[in-house]
C-alpha cells in the first residue's frame, strides 16, 4: 500500500503531503527532510527506487518538483512509478501546463485530484476524464 | 482585529517573502479568534489557510471544531473543505472524531451523490473500527446499488473497513460475488483491490474466491485481446493498473492451491508473451506476470519464461528496470540456482553499471551464484571489481570473496593466492578472523611455503615503497618507521623482529637498536611490547630462543578457544645465506602477538619454557566471578542480570535475565527488548516464558548472548513491556550504564 505521498521541491520545502498511515507531525517534517535529501543525492544515472528504513521510495523528479512516494515492501514499484505521471498528466490537463505555483495556490483541487486517484494508500481511478469530471462540476457550481 | 483576514494566495505571498514564522503566528491568532466568534463566510477561507499552515509543519489542531462545523453545512463547496480538513487534521486519535460519525451518516444518505462520495472517502481514510462497524450496512447498500462512479467509491470504503475489522468481510463477499459480473473497469479494479484484500486476512475467504480464478482469467484475457481503448490505455498496453491488479489476485489465490494455478498457466503465459516492453508500463505489467508466476505452483516451461524474461530486464538500458530484475532474481536464486547461471554473464556485466546500489545487488547476486564449477573466472571478475570498487562496497564484497574461497577452492594454492588478492586489495575492510584462517591454511600447507613466502614477501615490499633491499630486517624497520603504518602493523613488526633476532644471530645488535627506539614510544601498545622485548636481551637472554621458538601448529578446532597462540614463524630473505631450517613458515601477520605479556615471570626449575607459557595462558584466562545486577524494580516487579564469561571465548558474555516479583499476583505479557552500541551484537534466546508469577513461584528467566570483540564498554538499552494484575499494559524504557567492569574486559 502507500504510505505517503509527497511533493517537495529542491529547497526543501513541501509543496503537496497526503500520509495515508498515521505519522506524528514533527515526524513528518523529520520524514520530510531526509526523504529529500536521499533524493538530492542521487545522480542521474541512479535508478528511481531507493530502499528506506523499512519501505521503499520512488520518486520522480519534474524541474524543480520532486514527487515523492512511500510504498510498502510488496507493492509493485513500476506500477507507481506510472502512477506518479498520470497523476501530474492530469493536473498538466487541468492547469494547463501546471508548474509550482500554481499548485500552490490550488492546493485544496489538488488535493481533490489526488484523493480520486489515490485512496486510501491504493490506486484508485486512474482515467483523466473521469477524475477530472467532479472537479469541473465543483468549478461550475463555484462560479454560479 | 484591526485589518480586513488576508485571503489564501496573500498569505502565501506573505509566507514565501521574509519572517515567517511571524506572519504564521499572527494568522494563527486570527484564525483562532474568528472560529470564536464563529464568523460564517470566512470559515472556508480560514480553513484553507489552516491547512497551507498545517503543510508547513505548524500545529493546527485548532482548526478541528471549525472542520466538523463547516461538514455540516449545506453548501457543497465549505462541505468539500470540511471533508479535506477533516482528513488532513483528524485521525482516530483525537476526540474530535468521534463527532464525525453521525455527520458522515447523515451525508451516506443525502441525495446528491457527490456529498455521498465525500463522506465516503472520510470513512475510508478516518473510520475508526466502532464507525466502521456501525456504517457497514449503509457502504453495503450503496457498493451494491447506487450508480456507478459511488459504487466505486464505497468498494473503496469497504477496503478500509475489511482492514480495521476483518469480521466484516463476510458481509462484503457476496456483494463482490456480484460486481464480479460487472463490466466497468473502473468498477472491476476497485472489487479486485477488496477480494485481495479479503483473501489476505481470512483463508475461508480465500478459498470461497478460489472458485473465481476462471473469471479474473477471463477479465485478464479480455484486457489483452480487446486491444486499444481510448480511455484506459497507456503508451498501447490496456488498462494496465488493472491488470497488475488482477495479476496480483490472482497470485494471491494460486499460492498453496495447485488447480488454482493450473488455471491460470496459460493466461499467463499469454500476457508474458503478448505484452510489449519499449516503454515502462509493459515492463511494469511484466514483472508483476513474474513475481505472480515464481509465487504459484506453475508448470516448469513458465518458470523458465520468467527468469528468462528477467534476463531480458537486465540488458535493457532503463536502470529501474535493472534494478527491479536484480532484486527479484536475488530472491529468486536462493530457491533455484540453476536456472539463472545462463545469466551469469549479463549479472558479471551489471557490476560495471554506473548506478552504485545496482552494484550492491550485482554482488549479492554474483556471489549466491557461484558454484565449484565457475568458481576461478567469477572469481577473477570479482577481483577486478574489488579492485575499482568505492570503499563503502569493500567489506562486503572482500568477506563474500573469502567465504567463496573457502567453499569452493579447488586446490590450497588457489585459495591462498586468492585469500592474498583479497587482502592486498582490500585492506584493512577484511574481516578480523580472515587474517587468522589466512594463517592457519598456510601452516596447514607445508609444501606451499617457500612460493608463499616470495609472496608474502613482494606483496609487503610493494605495499610502504620502492625498497629493493635484500635485507628483511632492513624492511621491517622501514615498516616500523614509515608515516603509512597503522599502530597494529607496527606491533606486529616490531614481533616479528623479535623472532628474527633467534634466527639471525648477526644482526642481533640491529634489531636491539630499533626494539629499544621504541622504548619511548607514544603509542602504549607498542612501549610496552618494546620494553617488555628489552629485557627480554638484557636480563633473560638465555631464554630469549626459548621464548621466541617456533609455535606448534594451531588446528582449526582450536581457533575458537581463548588459547590460539599464533604460529611462529620466520621470514626467509630471498638470499641464500639463510641458517634457518627451510620448514618454518613466514609470519607477517601474526594476530595475537608472540610471547604473552609477562615474559619476565623466571622458568624457574628444569620444565621446559614452552610448556609454563601454554600455562600463564589458563591462568589468564579463568577469571572472578563478576558481581549480578540488580537491572530496575518497580511496580512489584523485579529485574535481575546474572553475568558468566564462559572461559572459551572471551569476547561472550552470558546474562541471565530473571524477573520475579515482589508482592502477590502475576504479570502477564512480559516480553524483554535489548540493544547495545554498535560495536557490540548481542542475541537473545527464548524467554522461559511469557508471565511472571508472584514471589513463590519460579522467575522468568531469559538468556541474552553479548559479543564484544572489541572490548567496547558495555551499555545497553532495554525495553520492558508487561501487563500488572492491575490490567493496563505498561512499556518501560531503560538504559544501563553501570554494568561491571569485568563483564566487558
């Protein structure tokens, strides 16, 4: 299952975090900080999977945006790997060319889009039209 | 309340300029006074404010009234920012949540779906197990009939619930014997995530769903054939999360059941076959086919398609891929070998990858798959790695090369040379007892010595510098005097001249004068040996050539006892005007030094020096009797250690744990933890049992096996964790600091 999934940038600083286990919040940000330093060191040439204490890291890096996520020892990696660029292929078609900023001031419909696409630590609905409808609708019922 | 609350993105313009901890603060301090006054239009703003706080890492536990406020209202758009704060702020451990319950009730059955799949996705990240099982039927009714986009979102909810209480299973096992039927991908990924989910908490679940095979073959069949589908295809592979999915169930149901697995043979054979692997989503799709197809029982012809295929893996030029096939066929080889030596060569190749933790595994790899027969050129190839290799990867790939010898050498100079190599390369990251077996195989091969001793010889020249100096003595100073020795070759030098000095009587006045240079030494080790030596030439010359005699032979029973005296030895100079017998062995590396630490103790009477020596060794090695300790009292509990050095090895010592109690009653559910620094192991052996009776019963004893080669002082952390007759259980954390000097020297 997934443990967390996280969006951190090369400063440093989370830009996205959804823990789907519980995790103390000092501890998240302790997670956090060694979760992107193992990132950053990682050339380019390193493979995309890295074995932390007790589950494993993929990650993916987009310009400056690092995406981050925690998966239990029996989860199949590749398949999240995948899932990580549905996930900002979908909010590339809904931002329209997404880039930091505008996640950060969206965040709560990023979150909306994460939490089709994820639920509950398993891999939900994984077709963009579909995760996108409810966002539309909810964007027609803010505007009116 | 001075000014008009900021918005969301001002307060993000506000955070990412300077000083923000003080802006947070101020923001805090609002957001709290208008959730007092209950503001109503402002709620959301404040609310998502609260949670960009919350991402940073502030505490915002404040916020949770407002979140239930803001659930309960009618508008859709504060009910959407409730949900997602509850989710971000709440969790079962908080009081707050209980409140959530009759809300997501209340919304489970309005008529808007979407406020349905809100409360939906709260309990299925929130639901504690008292809400799940008072919520139950109402995901039931809606997993079985609401329209489709819901009923994915409660099979979801359903996932969480089999997880918190796995009674509830059998209620969802019809409901998923029916969506079976359906057709909706969507619909079939979220039914198969719940029956795995199901089948691995209960194993007459699984069994009912054994009977399903055939149709999650049939599902997976059509995903392969239907061919392109707008909607779910990714880079030309159908749906393939759902088929991972659906590879994954179907691993889970053929484990143990051998119809289950004939079943699906030839489905997966299909999809290993049929799937395309230029981009990551077919190889994704691939590797789940494997790890399903080396889990069940299937014919031997698709085990060979697996390993091959991860062969495949291996040359491809993505590293994950790489990767994710190096650490599969490491657990693949541990159950058959055979099958993967054809791939023995492209795993020699990853060695040389550019990605360090893909070298990492490499190694493993290679080392699990040697065998007698391919033993000399892995070896080769291992030493060239060994050789280039950073030195975070030495100690691991030296100790592995050196069991491998030790396994499967084919003749004793092979595995010397080897062990040589090794050494040479390495250096200081071999393990400590390599030195000892290196010493003990060349005592043990007499025929050997001279061609070891040349060696020997060369690999020490070539190691400090370019001396071409015939003189062994000569090369032994420079040993002693050069900047690169480290403290323990310089002792064990200095040794070796000591030996020396018996068997070449002209350069005695030498090597008296290097011994006492080192009289005055820094380093304590080495002015003890020196001064020791010193008198050795002055005072008790005579025994000098008894002392320093040639060792007998130490067999490889006796390494693990205290007494292992290392063999004498002598090094012959490549010069012919050697005086010395031609049988006596070369010994740089003498690990425990030669004459024990008081050879001023006089002979005495006519019994030979060679046998008082073995003597003085039994002495020192019996020791006191070291003191128990008294570990924690406490809550009519009592801890003891009891210490034994067994006079075998010296670096173990045995404690003996016992708990008893002080006053009437039993404690149940003891269970002891240990950890010591890291240089030290230790290893705890079954407790005689798990609850402590009152103070006439017998007290739980437990025994904890302490290894300290390094003579490290002891401490240790311990964890108690034990239930009083009072009823709550209770964990205690110690450290002990004060164990006795003798349990560790």
């Amino acid at each position: 299952m997934i443990k967390f999934f996280l969006m951190v940038n090369k400063q440093g600083q989370t830009r996205l975090s959804r823990y789907y286990e519980h995790v103390e919040i000092h501890k998240r940000t302790m997670l956090e900080a060694e979760v992107i330093k193992n990132c950053l060191s990682r050339s380019k040439e390193q493979c995309s999977f890295i074995e932390y204490k007790d589950f494993k890291l993929v990650y993916r890096q987009y310009a400056a945006l690092f995406i981050v996520v925690g998966i239990s020892e029996t989860e199949n990696e590749m398949a999240v790997y995948e899932l990580i660029h549905n996930f900002v292929e979908v909010l590339d078609r809904y931002f329209s060319r997404v880039s930091e900023l505008d996640i950060m001031f969206n965040l709560d419909r990023v979150h909306i889009i994460l939490d089709e696409m994820v639920l509950n630590g398993c891999i939900g609905e994984t077709n963009k039209n579909r995760i996108l409808a409810p966002l539309f609708v909810l964007d027609k019922v803010a505007e009116s | 309340m001075g000014d008009p609350l900021m918005t969301l993105p001002e307060l993000i313009r506000g955070v990412r300029g300077a000083r923000t901890q003080e802006l947070v603060q101020r923001e805090c301090a609002r957001i709290r006074g208008a959730i007092r006054t209950g503001d109503p239009q402002a709620g959301t703003t404040n609310l998502t404010k609260l949670l960009y706080i919350h991402l940073l890492g502030y505490p915002a536990h404040f916020g949770q009234m407002e979140c239930l406020k803001l659930l309960a209202s009618p508008q859709f758009h504060q009910k959407r920012i409730g949900y997602l704060g509850a989710a971000l702020l709440l969790d079962e451990r908080q009081d707050a949540h209980l409140l959530l319950t009759n809300s997501i009730k209340n919304d489970l059955a309005h008529p808007s779906p979407c406020v349905q799949g809100l409360a939906l996705a709260c309990l299925g990240c929130l639901g504690s197990a008292g809400m799940c099982r008072d919520l139950v039927g109402e995901v039931q009714r809606l997993a079985g009939d609401a329209l489709a986009p819901m009923r994915r979102k409660a099979v979801a909810c359903a996932v969480h619930m089999v997880r918190k209480v796995p009674e509830l299973s059998d209620i969802f096992v019809p409901v998923c014997d029916r969506l079976l039927k359906e057709h909706s991908q969507g619909l079939l990924h979220g039914t198969l995530l719940l029956i795995t989910e199901m089948c691995e908490r209960r194993p007459d679940v699984l069994n009912h769903f054994r009977k399903a095979v055939p149709r999650v073959v049939e599902i997976l069949h059509n995903l392969e054939v239907s061919g392109y589908s707008l909607e779910h295809s990714i880079m030309g592979v159908s749906n393939p999360f759902l088929q991972v999915r659906a590879l994954r169930l179907l691993r889970v149901l053929g484990q143990g059941s051998e119809e289950a697995s004939e079943a699906m043979n030839d489905t997966l054979a299909q999809v290993a076959m049929n799937t395309e692997t230029s981009h990551n989503v077919g190889s994704a799709v691939l590797y789940e086919t494997v790890l399903t197809i080396t889990a069940v029982h299937s014919a031997p012809g698709l085990r060979v398609l697996a390993v091959n295929i991860l062969g495949r893996f291996l040359l491809s030029r993505d590293r994950n891929i790489r990767s994710v096939a190096l650490m599969s066929l490491l657990r693949l080889v541990r159950v058959d070998q055979s099958a993967l030596q054809r791939h023995r060569a492209t795993v020699l190749a990853c060695l040389r990858d550019p990605d360090p933790s893909i070298h990492r595994r490499a190694l493993d790899l290679s080392l699990a798959l040697m065998t007698g027969a391919n033993v000399r050129t892995m070896t080769q190839e291992l030493l060239g790695f060994l050789e280039t290799c950073p030195p975070a990867m030495k100690p691991p790939c030296a100790s592995g090369l050196l069991f491998a010898a030790e396994r499967f050498a084919p003749n004793k100079r092979w595995h010397i040379d080897t062990m040589l190599q090794v050494l040479t390369m390495a250096g200081s990251s071999v393990p400590d007892n390599a030195v000892s077996r290196l010493i003990q195989l060349i005592v043990g091969a007499g025929e050997l010595h001279p061609y070891i001793v040349r060696r020997l010889y060369g690999a020490l020249a070539c190691d400090i510098s370019q001396v071409e100096e015939g003189q062994v003595p000569a090369l032994l100073e420079r040993v002693l005097q050069s900047h690169l020795s480290l403290p323990p070759t310089r002792a064990l030098a200095l040794t070796a001249l000591m030996k020396l000095s018996t068997r070449l009587p002209g350069d005695i006045d030498r090597i008296r004068r290097i011994v006492s240079v080192f009289g005055s030494c820094h380093d304590i080790e080495l002015q003890q040996r020196a001064v020791e030596y010193n008198a050795l030439f002055r005072k008790y010359d005579h025994l000098r050539a008894s002392v320093l005699e040639k060792m007998p032979l130490v067999r490889a029973e006796e390494e693990e006892g205290a007494e292992v005296v290392a063999p004498g030895g002598q090094k012959r100079a490549p010069f012919s005007t050697a005086q010395e017998e031609p049988s006596q062995v070369a010994d740089l590396l003498d690990l425990l030094g030669g004459p024990p630490a008081d050879p001023l103790v006089p002979a005495g009477s006519d019994t030979p020096v060679a046998e008082s020596l073995l003597d003085l060794l039994e002495d020192v090695t019996t020791a006191p009797p070291i003191p128990p300790l008294r570990v924690w009292e406490g809550d009519g509990l009592r801890l003891d250690f009891a210490f034994q050095r067994p006079p075998a090895d010296p670096h173990l010592l045995l404690i003996t744990a016992s708990a008893s109690r002080t006053q009437p009653g039993t404690t149940s559910g003891f269970l002891l933890q240990a950890a010591v620094p890291k240089a030290l192991q230790v290893q705890l052996e079954a407790p005689s049992g798990t609850s402590v009776p009152g103070p006439d019963g017998a007290p739980l004893s437990q025994q904890l096996r302490v290894r300290n080669p390094g003579q490290a002082p002891l401490r240790m952390r311990l964890r108690l964790a034990y239930t009083p007759p009072a009823g709550v259980p209770v964990q205690e954390t110690l450290e002990i600091n004060d164990f006795p000097a003798a349990a560790w020297q």
